[in-house]
C-alpha cells in the first residue's frame, strides 16, 4: 500500500503540479538560505558589536587625553594663582618695608638733626670754655678773638639758658653774655 501524496511528491508532476512541486522544493532548500542569512546576520552583530567596543575604547583614550590636558590646565592654573598670590604677598611686604625704611629714613634725619644739634651746643660750650678761660687768666685779646670765633660760627644760640648742673651759680648764656659785656 502505497500513498498517494508521497508518490506525488517523488514524480515531477506536470502543468499545475509543477508549480506545486517547485514550490516544496523551493520550500526544503529555503531553510538552508536561512540558515546562512542567519549567520550572515550574526557576523554583521559581531563585526557591529567590535566596532562598537573599538569606537568606545578609542573614545575612552580621546576622553583620558582630554581629562590629562584639563588636569594640566589646572596645574597650571594652580600654579598660576601660586605665583600671584606669591606675588602680592611681595608687592605687600615691599610696601611694608618701603614704609619701614621711609621711617628709618625720618629717624636718621630726626637723629643727624640732633647730632648736629648736640655737636653745635658742645662747640659752643667749648668755646664758652675757652673763653672763661682767657677771660679768668687776664688774656683779654685772646678772649675777644674766641668771642668773635663765637659770633661768626653763631654758636652762643646753641648755649643753654639755664644753669646744667648744681655746682653752677649762674647759666652758659648769662655767663657768656656778661664776659662779652665787661669785655666792651
């Protein structure tokens, strides 16, 4: 006993039977295009999927430069900011230290002042010396001639007008004032 429908489909049948047979066969072969468009696909992802890795670590190496040159920049920057705030704390103790030496400054000048000052009252109490000197041992030309080194020099100002210590009964100036006078 034999089936029909096999018997059907292992003769080639003719006309419209024809078209049926191509269509099972064209059937049977299709899987096996199928099966390599399938894998054709599969390839296509995996050959995606690399490229799609290879793009992310290139990218990963481009953001890694970009993040190494922004650190850079910022160093940079840090440093940058480092020396200017280095910078102005120069500028500010340049400013003290001009301020400070503007101050020495006024004291040597204050202190040559009193120098000078000091150094003109000794003169003058030297010549008042001398004077008293002359004046006590009777040598009256002599004394004219300091009296007069006294009044060029301009120095019986600097003579103080009141006595400098306990032993004396009258001042410097008073003193040289009345030598000046008994000597007229």
């Amino acid at each position: 006993m034999s089936n029909p429908t096999n018997a059907s489909s292992d003769q080639k049948p003719e006309g419209k039977n024809n078209i049926y047979y191509l269509q099972q066969e064209a059937e049977r072969v299709r899987p096996v295009k199928r099966h390599s468009v399938g894998v054709y696909v599969a390839v296509l992802f995996a050959v995606a999927f690399f490229f799609l890795f290879l793009s992310y670590f290139m990218q990963q190496r481009n953001n890694e430069a970009v993040i190494s040159g922004l650190r850079d920049s910022v160093s940079a920057v840090q440093s940058l900011q480092q020396l200017q705030d280095s910078n102005t704390a120069l500028q500010q103790q340049v400013y003290e230290l001009s301020a400070l030496n503007q101050s020495l400054q006024d004291n040597l000048t204050e202190t040559d002042s009193s120098l000078d000052l000091a150094n003109k009252k000794l003169d003058a109490m030297d010549l008042l010396w001398q004077i008293s000197k002359l004046y006590s041992t009777r040598k009256y030309t002599s004394c004219r001639n300091a009296i007069a080194k006294m009044e060029e020099l301009d120095l019986s100002q600097y003579l103080p007008a009141t006595a400098t210590n306990s032993f004396q009964s009258e001042s410097p100036l008073s003193e040289y004032q009345r030598i000046v006078k008994a000597l007229d």
